[in-house]
C-alpha cells in the first residue's frame, strides 16, 4: 500500500486538432476517409444507413443527438442506437455479452475494469488523427492500445463562503476546519470521486506518497464533520440548496447547479491540485463497425465538436485548439494551466485496492 498513488502532476501538450472522418461498413470502407484539407468527414455511400450503437450515460440526450450525433448520421448514412445507463450496469451489460454495443463510453476507473476484463479492441491510433491535437493526459489514459478521454474534468471544493462565517477555503486541509463541522459533505468511498478523496486525505496527513493508514486515520478524524456521504452528485446539489451543508467536493461541472440555487458558492482548486476526473470511449471487442467507431472518436474529438460541448457547458474540452473566453470559460475545467496543475490517480492501483478500501471505510470511518 506504500507504492505512490499519484503517477505525479500530469503534463499536456498544446497541438491542435482537426476533424477526421467516419469509416463506413466493411463492404463500402474502401473508399472512406477523409478531406486532406479540412479534416472533414468524407461523405458514406448512400443506401441503408450503417446502425452504430453507442453505450453511454443518456445525460444531455437533446444536445447530443442533435448537435453531435445528428451531423455525424448525415454526413455517412448511419444510424445512431443509444444504449443508456450508469457506469456498472453498462459495463455489466458488455461483460456478460448480452449488448450488441460497438462503442462505450466509461469513467476511467470503470474502463480500467473493462481492460482487465477483455472487453475491448485495441484501438488503430493511426485512424484517429486528432489524438495528436490532445492533452497528452487524454491521448492514452489507460495505455496504448486503448481509448483516449474526450473530456476531463475537475474535483476541487465548492462552498457558501456566507454559511462559514466568511471563510474562504484554499487547500485540502481546509475541510478539517472547525468552520466545516456539521456543515460537510464528503464522496462515497464507492463513487468515482471516492479514492480521490482518500488520496487527498494522505496528502493531508503529510505523507509525500500515497500512504493508506495516515490516509483512513485523518478520515476518520473528519468523519464527526460530515453530514452524509453523498452517493449522487444531485444529493449533494439538494443538501447545499436547502442549508443542510456548506461545503464538500465536488466535480467542477456541476458548480452551475450550485450557483443556480446558492449564488454566492465559490469553486476553488485546492492548492495542493485538484484531481483530473477523466471520461474515455472504447471500441467494444467483436464489434462488426470498428473503423466506423474508430472514426467517431476522431470526430468526437474534433475541434468542432468539442467547441459546441464545451460552449454548452455539457463536457470540459481536451481540445488545445479551443480558444474560449469569459462566460464560456466558466462553469468547465479549461485551460493548460488548469489541466497541467490536476493530479490522476493510476486506476489500475485503484482496482487492484478498491474493495480493501471499501470494506476498511464501513469498518473505520463512516461509524
């Protein structure tokens, strides 16, 4: 449990990226690519559309299926088939073969699972020019031969700086304030944002690597603070609105929410990092549209696309070529300044420990 948790502050590149194209089925891919000079999609040959089915979480499904999907159906005769759900279920549904998926769009911690598994093709990187064009943390998250991050996110700290009294929060440490008794709200250690949490509990106790027993003690400490352990981002949401909490941390995207219902909430970066909360997409193994897959992740990540997503506060870009700029800046995790300052957990290290983890958080500290 002593190895490093934190492979170390990530480090990006600042290239751009273009848009590529779609492949097409097996019998017409021969002639599909795309335009040398915009970087377009190169139009399918027209007859029965292509049915691509997509395995993701169904938020901000309007947007998505008019913004994103709808051109990309156009353009190459395919039909988009959404298979929708939460991270476990989806994965399960892969798992166990009863989903004819072709591309899933996982949290890295659960697509760490899926490699482990065998679920998934390894991808031809050479299909997926604008991998190039990346934050060097999103082109290979999980390794080489698999899917990138089309968008990655924060988890920092939001608070009513009104409802502490006029304190202002900067780093980790700050949630063990005695300003934040009764007032707190921590993540699940079975969520997502969990072992983040742990790991910035290390931190805390004054461990330069990951340390486990300092990490669960200083919890522990905490515990007597913390109102409940949230579950779902929407509990959160409702305990802040309603008065029940002040504090806790959250993911970046979902500071509006907050704002929405409390507008004094501030969002801040801890100063020792906010850690880089990362969404990839795989191409599921046995898929028959691999290259059309393929070709959906490049133009997923194309600037285009990526410029409407961000712009509609849906996902934080990986996009370097994106320059935004006041509001639309807002509300998202944006800029090589930001994303170079996030830590990333090695999820790998985090499945192989999770359920220790799980079963010694019951034990110890939520009591």
């Amino acid at each position: 449990m002593k190895q490093r948790m934190i492979r170390g502050l990530v480090s990006l590149s600042l290239v751009g990226l273009a848009l590529s194209g779609c492949g097409t089925p097996a019998k017409d891919q021969a002639g599909a690519g795309t335009n040398a000079n915009t970087g377009a999609p190169a139009a399918a040959p027209k007859g029965e559309p292509t049915q691509l089915v997509i395995s993701t979480w169904g938020f901000s499904d309007d947007f998505f299926k008019k913004e994103v999907y709808a051109p990309f159906e156009k353009e190459h005769n395919v039909k988009i088939v959404l298979d929708t759900g939460n991270n476990a279920d989806r994965l399960n549904k892969v798992r166990q073969g009863t989903s004819n998926v072709d591309l899933i769009y996982l949290s890295d911690y659960y697509a760490q699972q899926g490699i482990e598994a065998g679920v998934f093709e390894k991808i031809d990187r050479s299909r997926i020019q604008n991998l190039n064009d990346i934050y060097d943390i999103a082109k290979a998250p999980l390794g080489e031969d698999y899917g990138p991050a089309y968008t990655i996110g924060q988890l920092g700290i939001a608070y009513n700086p009104k409802a502490l009294g006029g304190k202002d929060l900067t780093s980790w440490k700050d949630l063990w304030s005695p300003e934040l008794a009764k007032k707190l709200t921590m993540p699940n250690i079975t969520g997502t944002t969990g072992p983040m949490v742990l790991d910035a509990a290390s931190l805390v106790s004054g461990s330069a690597q990951f340390n486990a027993d300092q990490a669960f003690a200083k919890l522990k400490e905490l515990n007597k603070s913390v109102v409940k352990y949230y579950g779902q981002t929407s509990e959160f949401v409702n305990m802040f609105a309603q008065g029940e909490i002040a504090a806790g941390p959250i993911m970046e995207m979902y500071v509006k929410d907050l704002k929405a219902a409390v507008p004094e909430t501030k969002f801040i970066t801890p100063a020792e990092g906010g850690y880089a909360v990362m969404n990839t997409v795989n191409v599921v193994k046995g898929s028959k549209n691999k290259q059309l897959a393929e070709d959906f992740i490049n133009y997923h990540l194309s600037k285009e696309v990526q410029e409407k997503i961000a712009k509609a506060k849906v996902d934080s870009p990986v996009n370097t070529k994106l320059q935004l700029s006041g509001d639309d800046t807002k509300g998202i995790t944006y800029g090589a300044d930001t994303v170079s300052k996030l830590r990333k957990l090695d999820m790998k290290f985090v499945n192989q420990n999770l359920k220790g983890w799980i079963d010694r958080f019951n034990k110890e500290v939520a009591q």
